[in-house]
C-alpha cells in the first residue's frame, strides 16, 4: 500500500515531506474544521492516494469544509487556504524566500540558507541573473525558435507532432545554454544533462516519505550518480567562469560576479536549472495544448503578433509589446493549474478568519483549488486570456505569485522563452489538435500530461 501511495502522490507529498523533515511532529488541535487521521501512522495519507494527488485531495477537502481547511500528513497536522480572501491574511510580501526554491533546496538536502540580509542579496541576483541572461542570449532563444518551426515545417500536415517531446528538448537546450553557456551547443552534452536531469528530478522526495532509495541500492546509486554528474558539470563551469570575461554572458555569470561561495553557487544554479527545464517545458506545452483548442484565441494572438511584428524581425522591444500573449501565458497558467500547490511553515502563532494557526504549522497554499474559484474567476474552466485584461485579476494572480515582484524567477524565465517561441510559430503555423484526442492530466509538483500530448501544424504561407 505505502509503495502504490508514493508512486500515486510523488511529488506533492515531497513537498510536504520535505518541510516536515526538517522539523518536529506536532498533534496540537487546532479547531480548523478538517478531517481526522484515517491511520495513527500515516495520517491522512490513504485519503489522499485514493484521490489520486494531493490536488484533488485538497479540492474535496476545501468543497466539504470551506476555504480554511486541516488535515494530518503523518502525525503532523497541516492547514491549507483555498481561497483568495484567506490567502491574502497568510502572505507577507516582504518573504524574500520563494517557497519553490526552498522546498527543492529541502530535497536535496541542500541546507546553504543565510539570514535574511544573504536571502535578499541572493534573490537580487537570481533577478539579475534572469534578467541579463535573457537580454545576452535574445539571439540564442530566437535560433532556437527557429530550429524548432523549420523542423515542424518540414512535417506533412498530416503528421502528429509529440508535443510533449518536443517541448522537453527545446526546454532543455534553451536553458542550458542561457544558464550554463556556450559548452552546450553540442547535442551529446545537452542529451546527457537531460537524462541526469530526468534522474534527479523523478526520485527528488522519495526518501523524504519512506526511505524507498536507501531501500533500493541500484535506484539510490543511479540517483546519486546523475546528482553527483550535474554537481560536477555545475563545479567546473563555476571554475571556468571565475575571473574571466566571456563574450556570451549567462545566467550562474550573476552569481559567480556576486558575493556567493561556490557551494551557493553550485546549489542556486542546481535550483535554477532543474525548475527552469521543467517550468519552461511544461509552460510552452500548455500554452499550445490550449490554442489548438481555441481556434479564436489562437486568431486573435496570431493578429497581435502580425500587428507587432509585421515583416520585421523578432527582437527584446517588440515582445515587450505582446501584451495578448502575455494574457494567452497567464490564462495557461491558471487552466492548467501548472503550480498547484506551495507551501510555507508558520514562523510564529497566527490567525486567518476566526483560526489560530499554532507555531510550526505547515501551512499549504492550495493554489490549484484557488485557481479555479467561481468566485474569484468567472466560468473558471474557460480558455479565457480576455480576462486579464482586468487589473485587479491581474493583481491577484501577482498575490499568488504568478506575476509581478513576487513571481518565481524560474516562471519569469519560462514566460520570455514561451513567448519567444510563440511569437516566432505563429507567424508561419496554424496550431492543430488532434481529432478525438483526450488529453489527462497528472499533478505533480509541476502539472504536466499523462501521455504524450500530440498537435498537427498547418502552414500559414
């Protein structure tokens, strides 16, 4: 049973699993209506596999009782808010920590965090990291693009293109070349950073929840081998980089240039990449799943990007100006639920409504059930990007921290790539999806498919 719930839940358990890890167990009550433990050891965790995630553990959980919600991971008991109201009484904008980050760091066992002077220092980097990195590489992004769209035109419109494949790789050679620079523009070292990278990323949290690796020496060998070959790619570009000038300004350039040691540097670049890949590839995928479903949105961009672009090239200021692009991303965003949950651990007592929240309590951010309230979203299962025309929906979505100064820069990064890459598909391409196709979706810690997600193109001229 403990094996088919790790494999049924994976990463969202890691999520809490990995903050549980790090402090004491508590069984305080709180008073938060909720559900009790179904088992003394396990807690919740059969309610759980038997909805098949946490997400939709969390979404009937947060129908039954309301927006404030407690349930048990263990003997551990959680909060979750479920709604924007409540969510807007927790948040304290001035967090420099982003919950994504630390609970990878928790993962990996990485334990690099200083106080919070070295946390905004850091975070101002990974800004200006993204930032620079980007700009320095527009060039790079748009060859990449390119690539891509003369591949798919080379494809009879007949022809199923695996989405999802396709999605990984670009992802893949978009963010090793802008984070790590130049030693992957050979495909052999991009294929073999993205099968470590697969490593990592499908056993990150399994030890947290029943020592499943240290049980399996062949899993824990393969695991530890492809971490300690990304930690080694990672060490000696650090060394490369390190008092040299390069003519292709990257991503860890940031952090080498900062006031970071090269521990920080190796795990914040680890950070880094390993989201930025998943983030970007599962963003770029959503966001033409849902135009080749929406034949009028996908007009409508098309028309934003012929206005902007017209015959010219594709260049920094003119993406800028996509703003109906930017609306398609947001609205993926959110359909998608492509971040359905984060977390965060209650420093001191707190109340939300009428509830106290004890000391050391985990508090989730359900944010997949927040996503798609009627009552803050208007028929929230429509591929609407219309409905970010309006300010205050946009704020919202930056209270969540999808947007704005509180948006994860692993998302900032993904919204330029993905936008690169539409801007540049539209213009030649009709999006197509495939006649019968349902497409299911497996939530994890970052939402993706359950299989292969295949579209067919059409050419425009």
């Amino acid at each position: 049973m403990l094996d088919f719930a790790i494999f049924a839940v994976t990463f969202l358990l890691a999520l809490v699993g990995a903050v549980l890890y790090l402090y004491p167990a508590s069984r305080q009550a709180s008073g938060i209506p909720g559900i009790t433990p179904t088992e003394e050891k396990d807690g919740n965790l059969p309610d759980i596999v038997n909805s098949g995630s946490l997400h939709e553990f969390l979404v009937n959980l947060h129908e039954r009782f309301g927006p404030v919600v407690s349930f048990w991971f263990g003997r551990r008991l959680v909060v979750s808010l479920g709604t924007v109201d409540v969510l807007k009484q927790h948040i304290n904008p001035n967090k420099t920590l982003d919950p994504f980050e630390t609970m990878l760091k928790s993962l990996l066992r990485y334990q690099s965090d200083g106080n919070a002077s070295e946390n905004h220092t850091r975070k101002k980097l990974y800004e200006n990291g993204v930032t620079n990195s980007l700009q320095s590489n527009f060039a790079l992004l748009l060859k990449l693009s390119e690539e891509l769209l003369d591949k798919w035109l080379s494809y009879p419109e007949s022809q199923h293109v695996p989405l999802c494949q396709h999605m990984l790789g670009f992802a893949m050679k978009s963010v090793t070349q802008i984070v790590m620079g130049s030693a992957f523009e050979d495909d052999q070292e991009v294929i073999r950073f993205q099968k470590n990278h697969g490593t990592v990323w499908s056993e990150i949290g399994k030890g947290f929840l029943d020592g499943s690796l240290d049980k399996n020496t062949t899993r824990k060998r393969q695991y530890e081998d492809a971490l300690m070959q990304l930690e080694s790619i990672l060490k000696k570009i650090i060394k490369e980089r390190k008092g040299r000038n390069f003519s292709q300004y990257v991503f860890i350039d940031s952090l080498v240039q900062g006031k970071l040691n090269d521990q920080q540097i190796l795990e914040d670049t680890m950070i880094f990449s390993l989201a930025s890949c998943i983030i970007t590839a599962k963003l770029c995928t959503w966001a033409i799943c849902f135009l080749t479903t929406s034949e009028e949105v996908q007009k409508k961009l098309y028309e934003e990007i012929d206005q902007v672009l017209g015959k010219g090239p594709v260049t920094p200021e003119k993406i800028e100006e996509l703003r109906y692009c930017r609306q398609v991303l947001c609205e993926t965003v959110r359909i998608a639920k492509l971040t359905p949950v984060s977390a965060r651990l209650q420093d001191i007592e707190g109340k939300i409504d009428k509830f106290i929240i004890p000391r050391e309590t985990l508090v989730l951010y359900a944010l997949g059930v927040v996503l798609q309230d009627p009552s803050t979203w208007p028929s929230p299962y429509k591929f609407d990007p219309d409905r970010f025309d309006d300010e205050s929906i946009m704020k919202t979505f930056s209270l969540l921290g999808f947007s704005g100064t509180q948006e994860c820069p692993e998302l900032r990064f993904a919204y330029m790539v993905t936008t690169v890459l539409l801007s540049v598909l539209m213009r030649r391409l009709h999006l197509l999806s495939v006649e019968g196709q349902v497409i299911e979706t497996k939530y994890e810690l970052v939402t993706s498919s359950k299989e292969e997600a295949w579209i067919t193109v059409s050419k425009r001229y």
